[in-house]
C-alpha cells in the first residue's frame, strides 16, 4: 500500500512540473490592445441626456 501511493505521488508531481513547464512557454495569442483611438467604442447617448438611455429608469 506504501508504494501504490508513494508511485501516484510521484506521477501527480510529474504531471505538476509539466503543466507548469507548459504554461510558463506558453504565448498570449488573442491579445486585445486598442492602437488607435478610433478604434474604441463611442457611445450611441447623448452624454447630457437625463434618461441615459434608460439606464436611470428601474
């Protein structure tokens, strides 16, 4: 019994060190970076609109 748990200690570290060494190489690929200032949303209300386009209604 002392070995069947001493072998899935070491295949749960084993499987540790290769996550962590898979996610450290790892590279962001679906970075989302706003390059231009035409690029960001523009809001469709009115900035003096007292409704706000019914956001201040419950």
């Amino acid at each position: 019994m002392k070995h069947i748990v001493r072998a899935f200690v070491v295949v749960l570290v084993l499987t540790g060190v290769a996550a962590t060494t898979q996610t450290s190489t790892a590279t962001p690929k679906n970075k989302i970076v706003a390059s231009r200032v035409s690029m960001l949303p523009i809001p469709s209300c009115a900035p003096n609109d007292p409704n706000a386009c019914g956001m201040g209604t419950r």
